[in-house]
C-alpha cells in the first residue's frame, strides 16, 4: 500500500500545528485536552512524526517534555505505516538538533523501517554529515545490511560519492562487507566512478582486488564503464590486469574495455595486460568481443597494439576459428570492422573493383598467380560480391585454396571440391544426363564418377523414396 500521500482530512489539529512548526498553537492544543499519542493520519503519522519531519525542535520539546512526565518510551519510538521512527524522519531531513533531542529522549537509534532502512543509512543517503557523526558517536551499528541486495551504510555512501561520510565509516565499518553479490564498498567505487572514494578506501585498507560472486574484480568493472581515473588508480595501487574475471572464459579487464569501446582505458590496459591472452590455448583475445560488439576503434586499437585478426582457434568456446571469421560473418551488415582486420586501403579497393568488373585473369601489378595473402583479401572481398562471382570464381578456382591459413573461410565458402563439380557438370551437359550411366564415359578418373553423380552426399528418405518409385514405374 502506498503511504506517500497524505489526505488533509485525515490530519488532526495537533498535527497540523506540528507540521507548521507553531509551537504555541500546539501547546494550547495540548492545554485543552487534545491527545498527540494517539490521533493518526492516513499514513499512520502523529504530531510526533509531523514535528520530527519538520524540524520543530519547539514542537518536539513538547512532546519530549511529556515523556519526561511519565508517558512511555513507546511514544518516542512509534512508528508510521511504513515502519518510520520520528528519529528516522529527522535523520532522512538532516535535522541535526531534532535527532538530538530525539535521543535523549531514548529514542531506538537502530530501529529499522519496513524496508530494512535505519536512521543512519538514510542520514547517509541524503549525505548529511553532521547526523552521521552524531548517530556514530552514540553507538549506531553501522555492519548491518539495509536493503534488499544487503548493502550496508557504507556501500550506499561510496554510491552517493559522500566522500566526508567515507571518511567517517572506513574507521568503523567493515571495509569487505559483501552484499548478496559478493561485492564490497570498494568495487562499488570501481564500478561508478567515485574516484575519491576509492582513494579513501585503498588508503583506508581496502582490497583492490575482492572479486564479485562472478569473478568480477574492481579493474574489470571500472574498465567496463570506462572510468579512466579509477582504472589508473586501481593499476598504480596493485590491481592485477591479468586475473581472469569470468566463470566461463578467461575474460581480463582488457575485454571489457574493448566490448564497450572506451579507448582510453584499452590503451592503458595493452600495455600490461599478458599478451597469453591473444595467442594462448584456451584464453580468447580481445579481437573477438571487439568484433562480436562492432567496437571498430577498439579493433584499430587492438591491430595497433600487435594483436592479430587470426589469434588463437575459439571455436570450442565462442563458436568461431578467428577474429577474422567472426568478422566475416558479420560483414554484410558491418563491413568496416572487416576491412579493418584484412588491412583495409587502397589495395583493397582495387580488389573490389576488380572482383567488380576486372579482367577475367584478374592480374594486377603484373602477377599471374596469386600470393596466399592476396587469395585471402580476394576471398574475403567476394563473399561480398556473389553477384560478380563470373569474375572471381575462375580465378579462385585456378589459384586453389589448399592452404591452412585459408581454413578460416571454409565456414561461409563451399569446399572448392564441389564448385569444381558444379563446373564440370555445367560443361558436360544437363543435370538429367548427368544422372545416367553417360557418366562412366566421361575422360576423368574413374574415382570422380560418383562424385559427379553427388553419391558422396547421403540421400535424405524422400529422394530415395521418389527414386525406387520411378524405377519401379519404368520397368512396368
């Protein structure tokens, strides 16, 4: 139910006098018989409530005067609806003498609300120092957990960049205390960007490298987001680039600063982060994510720092051989990052023009055969260009691709083998002829007449069906 709303007729006179701060009114009010213990507003809020909130250290005396008389301490600790104390709505306003009052007057000082708050975790939330320090010094428990992710009043202070309240609670507090996900008040630092606070608790003791439930550690969050001064700091006070951050693959902070393209930090982290990671048997380089979130600054970076578009085979990981191949899939809708990993330039223009409408040879600056480098660029280009396949297929078939460092394409090409058969059948005749005994007469290795004949392929139930079906017919 929601209480934020308050209805004018539900509030009575005392409570009105209280949250107008009219001190007199409300003493006369009392004078006359009105009760302030027991007259409640829609929210469940008395004239204690209504004074609290509004600072009316006048009103309040008041009531602290009554207390004082012989009224129960119950008075002084009721609560709203929502579970709040009159300390705790002092505390959330920042009404430093009120709470005073308030606790001399026993007031609970680690009564909780409804929704596990406290007078001094909203003090702290609504950075109100001078409150803090109060509630401190009489004796609030400050290790306790106040929300539903169980942050304590330190994680919420480093969040709000309170950096005067850090200073107050990194004395007293539990510097590790982890919320539900393991992460502790420095990582919240890390992760948005409250650089000061950092600093305070690195200096304080603080453990630069606490990771999360998820392996996450405070560099790799930082980098993440991109908060370059963390990121600094982080590495000049001992953070480890190279701890693996993930439970599924060995990701770096290196990873995350390419995934989300914050430049800065990518650079920072290639010049000490572990070069394993880019060639190194079950690690994946940065190339990859870098493609996988057409992050194409990030893959210029990468190239530039020496890391290589062919890196090492992820395909038992991530699915794919190569940052390249990866890229290559991805090429017709993002064709940059592509021409980024196969060099890019002018020579590549000049080979998509050729694929385009070149000479049938294709033989550029005087070559008649290609290089394997050349193959390659020429191999990506045309799985852009099926359409001018008249020009490049020849070619490509003449050249051959039987190196490895070629295998990368395999995936998006069809083996060589079979466009080579598709070519021979379309020279010898029409695919009805190429399915009669004409085949045994052909001029070519007796071991290639099935293969013409695509009896290396297995044949799926309804070709087999219709198959001995029409034999059957013929022979009737």
């Amino acid at each position: 139910m929601d209480f934020t709303e308050t209805y004018t007729d539900t509030v009575s006179k005392v409570s009105a006098a209280a949250r107008a701060g009219c001190t007199t009114k409300l003493k006369k009010l009392i004078l006359r018989g009105f009760r302030v213990d027991t007259s409640r507003d829609n929210r469940g809020w008395s004239a204690l409530h209504e004074a609290a909130a509004a600072g009316s250290e006048g009103c309040l005396s008041s009531f602290c005067f009554l207390s004082a008389a012989g009224s129960s301490r119950s008075f002084v600790n009721s609560l709203t609806h929502e579970g709040e104390s009159a300390c705790y709505l002092a505390a959330r306003r920042g009404h430093l003498a009120v709470v005073r009052l308030l606790l001399s007057a026993h007031a609970d000082i680690n009564q909780l609300t409804n929704d596990l708050s406290c007078p001094l975790y909203t003090a702290v939330d609504g950075g109100h120092t001078e409150v803090v320090a109060l509630l401190l010094s009489k004796g609030s428990k400050v290790n306790g957990t106040h929300t539903a992710s169980c942050w304590t009043c330190l994680h919420q202070a480093v969040y709000k960049g309170h950096s005067d309240i850090v200073r107050l609670l990194v004395t007293v507090s539990d510097l590790e205390a982890p919320d539900d996900h393991d992460i502790t008040p420095l990582f919240v630092a890390a992760q948005y960007g409250q650089r000061e606070s950092l600093e305070i608790l690195v200096n304080a003791g603080a453990n630069v490298s606490a990771q999360a439930a998820d392996l996450a550690t405070p560099l790799m969050i930082a980098s993440q987001e991109g908060h370059v001064a963390c990121v600094d700091f982080l590495l000049d006070h001992g953070a480890d680039p190279n701890t693996a951050c993930s439970l599924d693959w060995p990701q770096l902070p290196l990873h995350a600063a390419a995934e989300f393209g914050h430049i800065r930090v990518l650079k920072r982290l290639i010049a000490v982060t572990d070069r394993v990671c880019d060639h190194g048997e079950g690690a994946v380089s940065p190339l990859y994510v870098a493609v996988y979130r057409d992050q194409s600054r990030s893959v210029e970076v990468l190239l530039e720092g020496g890391y290589s578009p062919d890196a090492q085979d992820c395909t038992h990981i991530l699915g794919v051989q190569s940052p390249l191949s990866l890229a290559l899939s991805r090429s017709a809708d993002k064709p940059r990052i592509s021409q980024t990993l196969r060099g890019g330039g002018p020579e590549l223009d000049h080979q998509e023009k050729t694929l385009r409408g070149g000479s049938p040879d294709l033989d550029h600056q005087g070559k008649t055969v290609l290089q394997l480098q050349e193959l390659q660029e020429l191999l990506c280009v045309a799985l852009n260009q099926v359409h001018f396949a008249a020009c490049w297929l020849p070619l490509l078939l003449k050249a051959g691709t039987d190196e490895p460092r070629v295998n990368v394409l395999q995936y998006s090409l069809p083996p060589l083998s079979h466009l080579c058969r598709l070519k021979v059948r379309s020279v010898l005749g029409p695919d009805v002829l190429m399915t009669t005994d004409v085949v045994q007469q052909l001029p070519v290795p007796t071991s290639l007449h099935g293969f013409l004949q695509f009896k290396d392929i297995p044949e799926t139930e309804q070709k087999q069906s219709e198959r001995e079906t029409s034999k059957a017919v013929s022979q009737l």
